[in-house]
C-alpha cells in the first residue's frame, strides 16, 4: 500500500485537528518519512511531515499507516508510462504489472487541498514537498520541483501523479 506524506520546510509546528479531516493524519516534527525512498533528501531539511491515511485509521496510528483507499485505483491515464523491461529479467512479471500514475479519490479531494495549502502557509520559505512511496510503483525515486498548488492538481487531473515522485511546491 502506498505512503502519501507532505513535508512542510522549515516549519515548526503545523497544529493539525484530525477531527476537521476525513483522512487520517499523522503530523511529526521531524522530517522523516514512514518508508524510506527520499529519507536521504530530507534528512537534509527541516520541518514538519505530515503522513495522511485512510480514514479508517483515525483512531488507530499505531500500527500500519498507509493510504490505499485514497487513491482511485480503476484510473487509467490517457499518456500512460510504459516501463521499458527486458523480458529475459527474472523479475519481469512483476516489474510489467507495475503501477506508474494515480489520481485521488474525488471525496478526499478537498481535504488533500486543504492539507497541502496549510503545509505551504506554514513554510516560512513558502516550499512543501508531496511525495509517495508505493512499492509496487516506479523502481526508482524521481523529484520534480517549480510546481504551484494550482500545477500539481493540473497534472493530477490531466494525466494521474506519479508513484515516487517527490513534487516541490512554492
């Protein structure tokens, strides 16, 4: 199941009511994600992270937190990612059946919005990071930077987000 987490740079506290969302949240003031594609870059930043579930783990953050039913699995983007695999790889079934692009559900929509605009508000260099991490996404991690709110939900919409991508937005 996919990890779906927003990094707020440089802020120090972001003071989030789990009651005013639908999804789960978990808000920590260290910038360490919940599996570990882009610890290293974050390592070197600071801020709070926030990592967003499925609702039904409001009340249970202790155990696995992830956020499978937030994302719409029957999307099929109109310029899909084809991987490009040697099929003499002993890996080559599972690697084929990888999942690249994503689109949220549309009743979470709001929420991801609000939690991305106050992630930005907190930053007092005006800089988040949106990033996932999904196993059975893309192999590597990739960054893509000199996004707005407004061009992240564009390229949602058009054509899906990409499994473990780190999105900058300022």
């Amino acid at each position: 199941m996919p990890t779906i987490e927003i990094a707020s740079i440089n802020s120090t506290r972001l003071n989030l009511n789990q009651v005013e969302f639908d999804v789960a949240i978990i808000e920590q003031n260290k910038l360490e994600s919940h599996r570990g594609m882009f610890n290293d870059l974050l390592r070197n930043e600071q801020g709070t992270i926030i990592h967003i579930g499925n609702p039904d783990l409001k009340d249970d953050k202790e155990g696995g937190f992830f956020a499978g039913d937030l994302i719409n699995w029957d999307f099929r983007p109109t310029n899909k990612i084809i991987a490009i695999v040697d099929p003499s790889d002993t890996d080559y079934d599972s690697l084929i059946s990888q999942q690249f692009q994503f689109q949220f559900e549309e009743e979470f929509r709001k929420d991801i919005i609000k939690l991305l605009e106050f992630a930005l508000e907190s930053s007092p260099i005006n800089k988040i990071y949106f990033l996932t991490d999904y196993q059975f996404g893309p192999v590597g991690a990739t960054k893509e930077s000199g996004n707005s709110i407004a061009d992240f939900w564009t390229k949602h919409d058009k054509n899906g987000l990409i499994f473990n991508r780190l999105y900058e937005i300022n």
